[in-house]
C-alpha cells in the first residue's frame, strides 16, 4: 500500500491505494471527521480483489492531511469535493468510480455536479439527498418535532451515540472503548458485530493519525449545501447506485429510495439488517453490489 500526499489548493490529503493500478479505479469518499482508515483496509482489499484499484485518502482535518483551525481556515462541500479531485490527480486519475458514505455520499453529490467528466460511476450509501437538511432535522428530533421533508429524521440510537461522543475519555483504552461504543450503537442487533474487530480498526486509526486521541470536530461546523442544488440531480447521467441500509438509524429507509428518485439513472439497492457501520459482516454483500455496479458501468 503505498502512501502519497496530494495537494488540494493550500492543503496536502494523505491517501493510499490497494490493488493493480491497472484495474479501474474506485475512490473512497469516507463520512464526516474520519479518516481514510474509516474503510477497513480488509473491506478495500476485498474491493480491489474484485478487480478495482481501490484508493482511500484522509479528508482535510482529519488522519495525517492537513490540519487547521475551521474559523481560521473555513470550508465547504465544494471544496471537500475539489479534495476527491485532487486525489484522483494525485494518482494520475483521469476518470473513476466513485462511492462516498454518509457525509461523503454528499461530496460525491456535489461531485457528479461539479465534476461529472471524472466520474465512471456514482456510489452513494448511508446518506441523504442534497434537499434533506439534517441539522434542521436533528433539531426537530429533539423538540419532538415532524420533519419538514417528511422523511424520518435521525433516530435515537444516532442521538444516544452523540451523547455518548460528547463524554471526555482517560487515556487510550477508554477512547478506544468509547468509539467501540459507539458503532456498536450505530450498528444495532441486526448483523453480527464484533467488539474485538472494531478495536483493531479503531487502534489502527488513532496509529495513522500519530496518537490523537481526540476524534475530529471540524465537520461538524460545515454548511450544507444549498438545498435548491438537489434539482440539479436531474441533470446527472453517470450510472448511479444508491445503497439503503435497512437499520441506519441516521438515514433510515426510505431516505436511500428518495435520494435513487433524484437521479434518473440511479437503482437502489438495500443491504438487509445493515446499520450505519462497517462490520465484517456486511463487506461480502456491500462488495458484490459495488462491484456489480462498477462492472456494469464499464
């Protein structure tokens, strides 16, 4: 797995790669505050075992990409998705799939966009449409309030896993434990989770980032886009894949199915008893539907 640093405007983006370069690319969008090792690397490899060259790279503020004070150095969706680009640059990248998970499934909706010409196909899982305001359902949540789009809002396992990373932790082990916690909750009992598996990964994560314990926060303070630019959706002709997880308690069905309306080349797909985590349990069936997807876009 060899490393690269890229340049995004003032910034560098730490990524790296699995699989034969020679093999069409797939471009990991990973969530809001996590890094590149936010996708197992045993999930990438299975990827790129099907025949992709699979890169990863750490969102700007988080992992070993630059890092900076937001209210110093503020930014938006638009230039998250300039960072992907950049990355495909960085790799000598003319045209790639792309698959983005929740915070990235809207980078790769500005994306096909702003971007469309470097796109092969469009992967969005675990996320909403560019017309869903989260904060502003969020907040209604709270209140005991309805949606303004109708749609269900974020449910409690999403808020208990909030409050949960809101709590300080005394030193590696118990961060460790706390984020377990926490995709335990978001994962829910439907699917087979292991606590041992998720410690790895997450010991593995806070080794990338040089020991920072403290999970990153900058994201939180991103403006949505604007909700006018879900019309532009339909103008989006890349072969499109909405993946729906039957238990995201963030975006929960029929979230995946009002996004797949918005893009008239979109198909839906929905992985039974999959929440908002990436267990092991879960990589084969994501992976045959990526790939598929991937294999009937060339």
């Amino acid at each position: 797995m060899p490393e690269r640093l890229v340049p995004s405007g003032d910034v560098e983006l730490w990524s790296d790669d699995f699989g034969d370069p020679a093999d069409p690319a797939l471009l990991l969008v990973m969530g809001g505050n996590l890094s590149a090792y936010g996708w197992p690397d045993e999930f990438a490899r299975r990827l790129a075992d099907g025949g992709l060259h699979v890169i990863r790279y750490d969102h700007r503020d988080t992992g070993r990409s630059t890092t900076r004070d937001f209210a110093a150095h503020p930014y938006g969706f638009g230039e998250l998705a300039a960072d992907a680009v950049a990355v495909l640059d960085g790799w000598g990248v003319d045209r790639a799939h792309v698959l983005g998970l929740s915070m990235g499934a809207t980078i790769c909706q500005v994306m096909a966009l702003d971007h469309h010409d470097r796109l092969l196909s469009l992967a969005l899982m675990l996320g909403g449409g560019l017309d869903i305001d989260f904060d502003d359902n969020i907040e209604r949540v709270l209140r005991g309030e309805p949606t303004a789009d109708g749609l269900p809002g974020p449910q409690p396992p999403f808020l208990e896993a909030l409050e949960l990373m809101s709590r300080p932790a005394e030193g590696r082990a118990e961060e460790i434990d706390k984020r377990v916690r926490k995709w335990r909750i978001l994962n829910g009992d439907a699917v087979p989770f292991d606590d041992a598996e998720y410690a790895l990964w997450e010991e593995r994560a806070v080794d990338h980032a040089g020991g920072v314990l403290t999970e990153p926060y900058a994201h939180y303070q991103l403006t949505l886009p604007p909700l006018a630019r879900a019309a532009e959706l339909s103008r989006v002709t890349v072969p499109t894949l909405v993946v729906q997880a039957e238990r995201d308690p963030i975006a929960p069905p029929p979230h995946g199915k009002h996004l797949a309306g918005l893009i008239p080349s979109a198909r839906l797909a929905e992985i039974p008893g999959m929440g908002h985590a990436l267990p092991s349990s879960v990589h084969e069936p994501l992976a045959e539907v990526l790939l598929a997807h991937a294999r009937a876009a060339r």
